[in-house]
C-alpha cells in the first residue's frame, strides 16, 4: 500500500466517525457531507469502502445509519434487514 492510499484509508475511517458522531449529536446534513466526502475519497483513489462503512450508509440518500435514531433493523431467516428512514431497504447475510 503506497503512502497516498494509506493516508486516504486512513481520511475514510476519520470521516465515518464523524458522520457517526454527527448523526447521534443531531447533525444528520453534516454527516451526510462527510459520507459523501468519504465517497469521493475513495472514488479519487479507487479504494473500496470498508464493509461495515458501506453497510453502515445508506445508498440512496447518503446518510449514516445509527440503529434507534435513523434506522430500523430486523432479523430475518439468515440475514438482516436494515431499513433507513427515507424508506430504502438492505439485506444482509449473518456475518
């Protein structure tokens, strides 16, 4: 891993803390434009999000999923439903 993509993982995993720490302090558009920034990151450099920063956002409306605050999840026959709350639906197998 060359110096400019470690720094940029690193950038990633900085910015979905933050959108974390935003989304359960009541800032949900400050951390949907660090999710967004966090994608471009890793656009720019052609990294992969991390898994469970990708399941942890929502794809249609870039917001970051906290269970309780904007997120429903379920329990399912082998996976797990996560619905957010502009109405988008994920399914996840057990990990």
């Amino acid at each position: 891993m060359t110096d400019e993509t470690a720094i940029a993982s690193e950038r990633i995993d900085r910015l979905a803390s933050l959108a974390r720490d935003a989304v359960r302090d009541g800032y949900p558009d400050r951390a949907r434009a660090y999710v967004r920034r966090a994608r471009r990151v890793a656009e720019r450099h052609r990294l992969r999000l991390p898994r469970p920063f990708e399941r942890s956002t929502c794809g249609n409306c870039d917001v970051f999923l906290v269970h309780g605050v904007n997120a429903q999840s379920r329990t399912q026959s082998g996976h797990v439903a996560v619905t957010c709350d502009c109405g988008a639906q994920y399914r996840y197998p057990y990990d």
